[in-house]
C-alpha cells in the first residue's frame, strides 16, 4: 500500500513538472533553431565528432545564460543535429530538409572544404546564414556566396607568417626542401608554401610529394639529405610526420629550420616522438597557449580551454575552437541584429568585428575571417611555444639542433 | 645520394614487408583463406607491444615472444570455432567472414585504443658505414623479420606439424586419409599466420608509428608482395618482401614517391599476365 501511495506520489509530482515545464515552454515558445549536418559516422567521423563537441560546449554555455538576447528578450537556443554519413549528397539532401522541414534559422556546415561547398549552396538558394567551421580554401569563398561565413582564414596566411618569422629569426635559412602528403589539404598547404616562399626570394630546392598509402618514408628523406637544404618543410597528418621525424633522425637528416603542418599542434606529435620533436615548428589557426579575452560565453581563452580539458580529458585543438567560434560570431550577429530575420543577421556577420576566446573575428569581403594573425609555433622544451604573433609571443625561434 | 643507402633502405623496408606477408601466404596457401584480418593482427601485435613497453617497460625485443603466443591462440580460436565451419565453402564465403571478423576486430580496436599514432620511442642510434646510414633499430628488426622467417621455414620442413600442414596443403583428401586431423591443422595453420602476424606488429611498433588507420594498408602490401613471390611458401614471402622493398626503393629514387607504390603495383600486374606463380614459383611445396 505504501509503495501505491509512493508511486501515486511521484506520478503527481512528474505530471505536474511536466505540466511546469510545459508552461515555461510556451513562454519562451520562441527559440532559435540552428541546423548542423554532422559527419558523425564515415570517413570524418573523428572530426565531426570534433564539431559536435564544440557545439554542445557552446549550446549549454547559451542556454544556461538564458539564451541568446535578441533586442532585450532572451530566447533559447535549439539545435538540430543529424549524421550526413561523410557522403556529400546526404549532406545536400539534409541541408535541404533542415531549412524546408525543420525550419532552422540558420546553418552550420560540415567538416572540410567539398563537404562546406554543397551545404552552401543549399543555404545560399534558400538565403539562410551558414557558418563554416573548418574550410580554408579559397575556392569555396570565391563562389559568390552571400550568405557564408567561415572562421578559418586561408592557407595562405599562415605560411606568410612563418616565412616572416623564419626570415627574421635564422636569415641565413635560404634553401627549401618541401616534402608533401598528396592529399587536399596537406597539398595545397606545401604549393601555397612553394608559392609564398619564392614571392619572399627564398630558393624551393625540391618539391615532392608522398601518396595517401606511403609507409615508409626512407627514400625522399634520404634525398633531401644529399640536397642539404637549410630548411626542411613537410606538410601530412599526424601519423605521417611522426613518421617523417623519426626517419629523418633515423637518417641524420636535418637543418636549421624543420616545419610541419600541422604535427606540433596536436599532442599526440609530441607525445609520440618526445625529444624528436624538439625545434619543429608550425602554424596553426589557433592554439590554446595564444590567450585572448573575449566578448562571448567563455569570456577568455583560458575558460574555453579548461572546460574542454575537465570535459574531454584532451587538449583541443583549431578544430574544436573554430566550430565554437563559429557560432559566437553567429550569436553576437544576432544580437547585434536584434532580430533572428535571416537578411539582416546575415548584414550583421559582413560587418562583424569582435574579438573572442578564438581571436578576433571579422569577415572579409568573400566570407572568410580575413582578421587574424595566425599563430606559429615552435616545439620548445616538450612544449609548443608561440613565436608569433608579438601580441602573445611566448619565445624566439630557436635553430633546431 | 648514392646507391648504397638506396640498396639499405630497400633491404631493411624489405625484411619488414617478408615478415608482414608470410603469415598470410601460408593462410591463403593452406587454407585457401583470404584473411582479411591480418592487418588488424598485425596492428594488435604492435598495440600489445607498445602497452607492454609503455606500462611494464617491456623491450618490443622481449615482448615479441608472449604478443606471438597471444596471437597464436587467437587465431587458433578463430579458425577452431568459427572459419572451420565454412572452409571448404568457395574462397568469397571464407572472405566475407574474415572480411566481417576483420570490421569487429577493427573498430573494437579503434574504441579501445583510438586511432591517434603513437610510437615506441626507443631510438637506438644509428650505424654510419661510410656514408650508409642504418638506423640500429630497423637493422633489429631486419634481423629478427629474418630469423622469424627463417624459423618458420625450418619448422615447416622438419617438424611433424608442418610436414602435416605441407601434406594438407597438398591434398586435404589424402591427408585425411593418412590419419591427419585437417581441423585441427587448419586451426595450427591459421594460428601460426596469427602468431606470425603478431611478431610482425613486435617489430613493425618499432619502426612505425602505431596506428588503426594503416591496418588496410599492411593488407595491400601482403597482397602485392604474395603475388610478387608466390603464394603459400615461405621463400615466396621472403622474396616478395625484399623484391617490393627494392622496387619501391629504386622507383622513389629514380622518379618520385608517389611513383613508388605505383610501381610496386604495376609490377604485380605484370607477374600475374606473364608469371602468375610469383618469382619462386610453385616448385614444391617445402
């Protein structure tokens, strides 16, 4: 009988939450939707689980603030995921359905270049803002788009910073030996290098590139050694630059200045080969020791960086950071708009310019965040220490040994 | 840069690649099995290896010894339980298993131990003979692919077992005729491509980074260097491995890196018009 009465109890008590929570609801029956095709499965499931993080570290943020203040009225925020498999025209397809059947207010693109293309070009025939989280490439911007946005600045902007810190740093560092992954990203990241560093009237002594499938690495490092180069730049993912480092002090093969894109950035590069590691350097689009207060949820760097550890057990990396930022530029556009109508926060992106727990945010004409010193660092002690930009240089380049 | 180094890196890739294959041919020639886990095998060899090193400072030479014996039992369960059932199916049912254990293998792996690379950061120097550089850890395990190989070979010719498996191989209807258990050999059989697949990860974790994602990879090179050697025999592998380490060392050289897979391939399509047995053909069954 006790029990009865017990469970009778708690059935009163959970209708009339239910019943509460309801109420609240209609309250604030106005909420914003945000729609995001994620790669959650497929061959960027890593990255889209990536995205997927940041995101809800954002949305708890927004809503336990109460959401987002839309010209004085605080309206919650409401996300709506699902899984595009890694296959573009499921991505296509999702983007479509997200806008026509779940009518979200706006949109997030998935991970990579291709992938951001074709959500693009869905949102740009139906006029709703999509932010792009992680495409670098300026052919996804030269499009016309009106409606996109991307918080990554372009690959070229990266190796401009890292030849002016090489150059200033070890001028004697002429010669360039550039060896890259024959792959999207790792490759453009290498010709944009060819590219800058002859505009710069540096000597490119070899450019090779290595296929998807290389094991091993043996044979194009031992020709970089007999071309003795004064700066050794390799570009690929972290398994391949473990790789390229340990065969390269396997070989006795080094100069004064080894780059690459993007090992150091990642733990897993230093951990993996520890005192190998020792002088690399790189550039990133953002780096957790690169600290900025900001106007946003997190309010600094550091805040945005101690949540993710306590969270995830891990460092984030520009991945995490990026899809984050993406939507506090899309928050402080609304708020800026003060409304949620889609023609008026997408003129509040095109003249955004804050600075957040990201770095500064301001869109250049083409969508891109043009505004950005792009971070270069340098493997210091165990550690990636930041030697440009001056506003928070942690050390000097130092010749590798 | 001179030839010598070209003609090292080639030989000491080349011992690795023997050693990633013959576990496989021996499977593929025995059994007639495709096994499309080898790669994983060889990746958990290397995982076991790596935690060894990591939590109890095992030296991956020690370690060799105990990660072959895990694997050995595995495979032999494998074989035992489940692949026996369908063995004598057409070879596409043998691969659709493998192929499916291969995905639970896999992506269990991928949960436990994620695909981020790590490595077995035991540099041992290297050994500079007169502008040669060798790195003394892949001269190790050059050495050790050589003497697993070699000890495999000799246990194929001598023992009772081997000369069971050879006898299996050879016709499985007779060989049961003569009193030998075919399951129990097929499970032997499979078993010892296991352990051989371990001992391999052993020594692969310490010249590579360990990771998930290269599982397929190390599938495509037994492939290739099977189809170089010829298939089921120790010699073949052995062959094969150096063959595609010199070719791939030789074609980056010459022309590019990318050109060296490219090459590696173009010679296997080559050997199956004009050589299908592989460079050692099929002789005998040692």
């Amino acid at each position: 009988m006790e029990a009865k009465a017990w469970r009778n109890g708690i059935g009163r008590l959970a209708a009339a939450l239910v019943f509460g929570a309801l109420a609240a609801g209609m309250a604030h029956a106005q909420t914003i939707k945000i729609g995001a095709p994620l790669a959650l499965t497929g061959g960027l499931a890593d990255e889209g689980k990536k995205q997927a993080i940041a995101y809800d570290m954002w949305l708890k943020r927004v809503n336990a603030q109460g959401g987002i203040n839309v010209a004085g009225k605080r309206m919650k925020v409401e996300l709506i995921e699902y899984d595009y498999q890694t296959q573009e025209q499921r991505a296509q397809q999702l983007a479509e359905k997200l806008i026509v059947d779940d009518k979200v207010d706006f949109l997030l693109a998935p991970f990579g270049s291709g992938h951001t293309k074709v959500v693009a070009g869905v949102a740009e025939r139906y006029g709703v803002p999509v932010m792009a989280t992680s495409a670098s490439s300026d052919v996804i911007f030269n499009q016309g788009y009106k409606y996109l946005f991307g918080t990554l600045a372009p690959n070229s902007g990266s190796v401009e910073n890292l030849i002016a810190v090489v150059t200033k740093g070890i001028p004697s560092a002429k010669r360039i030996a550039i060896l890259g992954r024959e792959d999207v990203f790792p490759k453009a990241m290498a010709t944009v290098m060819s590219d800058a560093a002859k505009k710069a009237g540096l000597e490119i002594i070899s450019l090779e590139y290595y296929p998807v499938g290389a094991l091993d690495l043996a044979t194009p490092i031992a020709k970089i050694r007999s071309l003795k180069p004064d700066w050794i730049y390799v570009t690929g993912y972290s398994k391949d630059l473990v790789l390229a480092k340990k065969q390269m002090a396997d070989l006795n093969v080094t100069a004064p200045v080894v780059t690459m894109i993007t090992g150091p950035v990642y733990r897993e590069f230093i951990d993996s080969l520890g005192p190998l590691a020792e002088g690399v350097t790189s550039a990133s689009w953002w780096h957790h020791s690169a600290q900025f207060k900001g106007d946003d949820p997190w309010g600094s760097t550091k805040a945005f960086y101690d949540e993710f550890v306590a969270r995830e057990k891990s460092d984030p990396d520009y991945v995490h950071a990026a899809a984050a930022a993406a939507l506090v530029a899309l928050q402080k556009a609304v708020e800026k708009a003060g409304t949620t109508d889609k023609a008026k926060v997408r003129d509040a992106l095109a003249s955004l310019d804050i600075v957040t727990f990201y770095g500064p945010i301001k869109f250049s004409a083409n969508g891109m965040n043009g505004g950005r010193d792009l971070p270069i660092i340098q493997v210091q002690g165990g550690k990636p220490v930041v030697l440009h930009p001056e506003s928070i240089k942690q050390g000097t380049l130092r010749p590798v040994k | 840069m001179d030839y010598g180094q070209v003609v090292a890196n080639g030989l000491m890739i080349g011992a690795v690649y023997a050693c990633i294959a013959v576990g496989f041919s021996l499977v593929w020639g025995v059994l007639n099995v495709i096994n499309m886990m080898h790669g994983s095998f060889i990746m958990l060899g290397g995982y076991l290896t790596f935690f060894a090193w990591l939590h109890l400072k095992v030296s991956p030479i020690v370690s060799v010894v105990p990660v072959a014996v895990i694997l050995f039992v595995l495979g032999y369960l494998i074989q035992y339980l489940m692949i026996n059932r369908v063995v004598t199916q057409p070879v596409l049912t043998t691969l659709t298993l493998t192929f499916g254990l291969d995905m639970i293998l896999y992506n269990f792996m991928n949960l436990w131990f994620t695909a981020t690379p790590r490595r077995v950061a035991l540099d041992l120097g290297r050994l500079d003979l007169g502008g040669v550089v060798l790195p003394l850890d892949r001269v190790v395990a050059m050495i050790l692919a050589l003497v697993l190989t070699g000890l495999l070979y000799a246990v194929m010719r001598t023992s009772r077992i081997g000369r069971a498996i050879v006898a299996v191989r050879m016709d499985r209807d007779a060989a049961a005729l003569m009193g030998i258990r075919v399951n129990q050999v097929y499970a032997i059989t499979f078993g010892i491509g296991a352990l051989m697949a371990g001992a391999c990860g052993a020594l692969v974790a310490v010249v590579f980074p360990i990771t998930t994602s290269v599982t397929g990879l190390f599938l495509g090179k037994a492939f290739v260097i099977c189809v170089i050697g010829g298939l089921g025999s120790v010699p073949g592998a052995l062959v094969g491995g150096l063959a595609l380490g010199l070719i791939e060392a030789f074609a980056g050289f010459w022309f590019s890196p990318q050109t060296a897979i490219l090459t590696g391939f173009l010679i296997m399509l080559v050997l199956l018009v004009v050589r299908p047995t592989g460079l050692v053909g099929r002789r005998g069954y040692e």
